[in-house]
C-alpha cells in the first residue's frame, strides 16, 4: 500500500472507529447502517490486500538480499579472471583487454559479462589454470552466473506481482472514499445540534495532509524570517 493509499485507509479505520462506539444510532435496515456495513466491507477488504502485500513484501526484500550475495560472488570471479589476463598480456597481446570489468553494472550486465567471460576463458583455461586459476574455474563461473539470472529473474517476478498488488488498492480505496463522502450528510443531520459527535465525525472522516519535506518546510521557514533592514543611505 503507497503512502497515499495508506492516508486514506487510516481515515476509514477513524470512521469504523466512530461507528462502532455508535452502532445503536445507525440500525442495519436504514441508509446510514447499510453504509458503515459496507464501509466495513471495504475496511476488510483492504486489510486482507494489505496482510498479503506485506508478505510479498517481505519476500522480494529477501530475495534481493540474496541476489545481492550472488552478484558480490560473480563479480570477485570475474576480477579473479581479470587480474589473472592482465598477468598474461605479456604473453597473450591484448588478452587483458578481453577480460575488463566496468566499475559500474547492474545485474543484468553482470550476468553479461559472467556468459561473455566463460565463453572467452575457456579458449584460454589450460593457459588461465598454469597462471594459477582452478581448474574449474569456468564451470563454477557458468554456474553461478546462471544462479545469479534465475534469482534475478525471481525477483523481477515477486516485484511486479506486488506493483500489481499495489494497483488492487486503488478500486477499494475509491469505494471507501465514497461511502465516507455519503455518510457525511447522514451522520450530520442524525447529530444536528450534538457537538461532540459532530466534532468526533469530522475527526474521524477528515483526510490527514501529506507529510512535507523537509526542504519545503525549510524553505516556507525561511520565506518567513524577517529581512535584514536596509542599510541607511550614505548621506
């Protein structure tokens, strides 16, 4: 659930709140009990989207921890590999040049470079193996590049499965702003002349404000601080 989302589904939980301190005042068979129950509807609703939201959540967090690990160990393979070619290149002319990793590359380009870096080394492995290298360096590269695509490929499905989660909300949320906006004419005039229920309902159904950043807040600060005073004029 996005932050906006949220704002909303804490301004009908206050409403299901002032509802249940109040159920007697609002019978099931009339118009205002007929929409707190469905208000109540929706409420469960979001709670049940939200409850596995969370734990698709939960679950692409750990996931990209463990693609994180994956990529470390491809990316140490791949230097191993790189710092060895250079230590060719007296031998080898150019080799070196073959083998370089950039500084900066995502996931995908990891796993690139890991099937670019196996396919170039085993033209080279009995060479690559004299200067050091295990002999299975390039089957242990292959494998673990592959791991690193499938996990890859597991996240990206888990995020997009809780984006379209996320865009589920919007339905539910629409349909509780609605019920909330009928409401308030019905629960006005039921406590037309009681002041504390009418204060506890506007309470309840009122939207709170989007948190500002904090360089907005600084900025509208600053706008209110009283100018230096105009140095007077040289006479």
């Amino acid at each position: 659930m996005n932050k906006r989302n949220r704002r909303y589904f804490e301004m009908y939980l206050k409403v299901r709140e002032f509802y249940n301190a109040r159920r007697a005042d609002f019978p099931s068979e009339t118009a205002g009990g007929g929409l707190f129950a469905a208000l109540l509807d929706t409420i469960a609703g979001l709670e049940t989207l939200d409850a596995a939201t969370l734990s698709i959540t939960g679950d692409v967090a750990q996931k990209l921890d463990v693609t994180r690990a994956a990529k470390t160990r491809v990316v140490r393979m791949l230097a191993s590999i790189s710092d060895i070619a250079e230590a060719m290149s007296a031998e080898f002319d150019g080799i070196e040049r073959r083998f370089r990793v950039p500084r900066n590359r995502g996931v995908p380009q990891t796993i690139a470079l890991g099937r670019a870096f196996a396919a170039d080394a085993r033209v080279y492995r009995d060479d690559f193996v004299r200067y050091g290298m295990d002999a299975h360096f390039v089957d242990e590269l292959t494998v673990a590049t592959d791991a690193l695509d499938a996990l890859n490929r597991q996240t990206s499905d888990g995020t997009q499965h809780r984006v379209g989660r996320n865009a589920s909300f919007a339905p539910l949320i629409r349909r509780g702003g609605e019920i909330v906006r009928r409401l308030g004419p019905v629960v006005r005039l039921k406590y037309a002349g009681d002041a504390a229920n009418l204060s506890a309902w506007e309470y309840a159904s009122h939207l709170s404000r989007e948190p500002e950043p904090a360089k907005s807040r600084e900025s509208r600060v600053e706008s209110r601080e009283p100018a230096e005073p105009a140095a007077d004029p040289a006479v």
